[in-house]
C-alpha cells in the first residue's frame, strides 16, 4: 500500500467532502474506534464512486509528475466498478481500471490511506473473474465483486458461496472484511470533519471546504467548476513544479502589522527559492534555514532601508504595487541572492504557464474577485486546466499562496483577466 502525500491527502479529502452526494447504502457498522454522533452518521463517511473516481484521477497525475512509474499523460481510467462487503450489500472500495495498470480507492473516507491498492502495470486481480462476469451479463443474474482487503477478492452471485481468485468455493459466512479495524474519524482532517457533523465553519486560516462559490475562495477547482456546470470534470493540462517547495506565511502571522500582504508575499517567495534551491543544489541558505518571520523582518529591513518607500505599516498604506518588482529584487539582495524581474504583465493562461517553471514564479495583484478585495498580493506558483467531458468546456487555474491561508488557493484565470490583474515574473538566476 502506497501512501499519497500529506497534501495531496488532504486535498482529496476536502475533495470528497465537498463532492459528497447523497450516499449509497451501506451496511451495519461494528462501531470499533467509530463515535457517531447525530451529527455525525456513518452515510456521512462513504465516499461516492464520482468522488472516488477524482480521488484516482489525482492520484495518477500525482504519481505522472513523480516519474517513478510507466504511467503518462496518455494514461486514462478505462473501466470502473463498486468492490462489495461480504453481504454483497455494502461497498467498501471501486476499482479503476486503467489504459495500464489499476488503483484501488477505498470507499471510507475515514481510513488511513484513500489509495488501497495500485499497479501501474498488468490488470487488477478481479480481473480473473472477467468471463464469470461476462456470462452474467447475458444471464441477467447477480455478479459482484467482494473485496475485503489487500488483494482479498471474490466473486459473489447472490448465493451462500463465492469463489476466491483460485477457482474454490468459500462459505460467506466465514468471510470478514478487515477496513472497520482500521477506520477512525481521526484519521479525518479537522476541517472535513467539522463540515460533515455541520458545526459552523470557524477556522480562521484553515482551508474549508465551503469555499468555491461565486465570489468565494477557491480551494478546489473541480468543486468550482462544478458549481458553474454539473457533469465530469478531467484536469487536461497542469503545471506544478513547486507544490513540494511552496511556503504559506499568512499576513494573520504578523497581525501588528498592517495591509502587510506585500511583505509576506515576498517572504514567501524567499522560502520558496531557498526550498527549491536546496532541492537542486544541495545547499542550505538562509532563505530557507530561516523561519518565517526573520524573512518577514529582513523584508521590512529592506524598506525601512529605503526610506520606507515600499510598504506603509497602516490601515490606510501597504505596498505601491509599481514598486513591487524592485522591493521584491532588494529584499532578496539583503541576503544575498541575486534574481531578476520582469513585468508588469497581464495573465494568461499560457504566460502563467511560461512563469511558473522551476526557475520562475510569480507575484501577483488580485484586484478584487474569487472573495478578495481589490490589490492583494500573491505568489502564484502553479496551474492546471479543467475540462468537462461531454461539452469541452474548459475553467483554466493559477495556483497561489495567497498569504491569507495555510494552503494553496486557485484564481480563476478568466476573472483574473477580466479584472485587470497584473504580475511581476521572478527569474531566479541561481536556479538555472
């Protein structure tokens, strides 16, 4: 079994929380290290085969951009079926076919890990009873698949035995799926547990997945999509090459300071460079041994050492967005870093594309969609685009530390044009 990343984990359980639809039917619970509440019922916890199915689909990109496997961009689902409980009642997983290979998804979201099973070659092991399954579609009778764990299959026809993957007959009721031991709502991340038992969401910095509205947060571009146009939404184009190096200091850090985005938002793009710089090189700067606020502070030292003419410390001030570029080129000379900067531009998809290698990333003026006032500065690091499968329509993204919460947020591209926003590109010379 193979775990996902820490963020993608989270990204995905957030996903299903917010595409969580009516649940399908699912049998008693032993309740083991499961506290329901009135809040909190066990339908709450199964994940739906459309949720399960973007949960795959991500894992795949995932391990895509990893290199370590045989799968590639041309690599698709191209089959996918509930996995039964030993009744033949309960799901417990689905299972992906793909173009190579196969993934496994659990049908709980509170288990320790979403992905149960992988292979990025050969067929999945239910795949034995392909022409058991075959004859039953032309004989109109009961075929299921029973899976009760790590590689623990059977095929099920409705009667008192089912047969295992070697061809024996086996007693149902000597058969117990293994997932209840296992599940556990602390393995539930707070944010999606708190928006599944309906407590209000008050979590200041904390990701929710409530965003994604119109004129909200985005914090999941497929929830957004599918808020402007229901169906199956496939990411056909992306770009991440700093997901693993991107840093979130947030202006709710620094509360003493105020309209300080600019600052942090440079701050970030200190620590990014040093992360990414030590990933390539190495080496450890100070731009990443430091912590967040000595970056922040040196920051303000560089204003400070300029007159103060990039960043104003009060309600009314902040930071003049056409000096930007030139605070942002100073505040990493105080350390000693040498990086250069183009701009201002206006974003398209293509440029943000061009901006966001993994010597480029960009600072970014929001000014006044996807709930942020007008003149907040960004550090936009990724994209990716989205397309719906039956009518081609496309949302395109750009990825950000916003400086507001601990996790990415996405921009919709369209608004970001519309709205006139600008960016500077950062060119670290260092990291070519």
């Amino acid at each position: 079994m193979k775990k996902l990343s820490t963020l993608k984990r989270f990204f995905c359980f957030l996903l299903v929380g917010v595409l969580m639809t009516c649940s399908i039917h699912a049998s008693a619970l032993e309740k083991g290290n499961l506290v329901l509440t009135p809040e909190l019922q066990e339908s709450d916890l199964v994940i739906s085969q459309e949720v399960a199915k973007y949960i795959a689909t991500f894992f795949l990109q995932d391990m895509i951009e990893d290199g370590h496997t045989v799968w590639t961009d041309s690599t698709v689902v191209v089959n996918e079926i509930p996995l039964y409980d030993e009744t033949g009642e309960g799901i417990t997983a689905y299972g992906f076919t793909l173009s190579s290979g196969y993934i496994i998804v659990s049908a709980y979201v509170d288990m320790p890990n979403l992905i149960l099973e992988w292979a990025d070659d050969g067929e999945p092991v239910y795949s034995q009873f392909a022409a058991e399954m075959a004859n039953s579609t032309t004989t109109d009778s009961i075929s299921r698949i029973i899976y009760l764990g790590g590689l623990d299959y059977y095929y099920d026809t409705g009667a008192n035995e089912v047969m295992d993957t070697q061809g024996a007959k086996v007693n149902r009721t000597n058969l117990h799926h293994e997932f209840n031991a296992i599940r556990d709502v602390k393995n539930i991340p707070q944010a999606l547990l708190t928006y599944l038992s309906g407590t209000p969401s008050v979590f200041g910095d904390t990701i929710m997945p409530l965003d994604n509205k119109p004129g909200e947060p985005i914090s999941d571009p497929f929830a957004y999509a599918k808020y402007y146009y229901p169906g199956t939404w496939k990411a056909v184009d992306w770009q991440n090459k700093w997901e693993k190096y991107a840093n979130y200091a947030t202006v709710n850090g620094f509360v003493i300071h105020k309209e300080c985005c600019g600052p942090v938002a440079i701050t970030n793009l200190i620590k990014m460079y040093g992360n990414m710089y030590y990933a390539k090189k190495g080496i450890t700067l100070s731009a990443k041994s430091k912590s967040n606020t000595d970056i922040f502070l040196s920051v303000l030292s560089t204003n400070t050492e300029n007159g103060n003419k990039y960043y104003t410390d009060a309600s009314n001030g902040g930071s003049p967005w056409n000096l930007m570029g030139e605070f942002t080129k100073k505040s990493f000379a105080r350390l000693g870093i040498t990086v250069s900067i183009y701009g201002t531009y206006s974003p398209t998809y293509d440029d943000i594309k061009n901006a966001t290698t993994d010597y480029r990333l960009m600072l970014v003026n929001i000014k006044g969609h996807n709930g942020y006032n007008g003149g907040h500065a960004v550090v936009g690091y990724a994209c990716t685009t989205l397309q719906e499968s039956s009518t081609g329509r496309q949302y395109k993204f750009l990825k950000a530390c916003d400086g507001k919460s601990t996790t990415a947020r996405y921009f919709d591209v369209d608004s970001m044009t519309g709205c006139g926003d600008e960016y500077w590109e950062v060119y670290f010379n260092g990291l070519r």
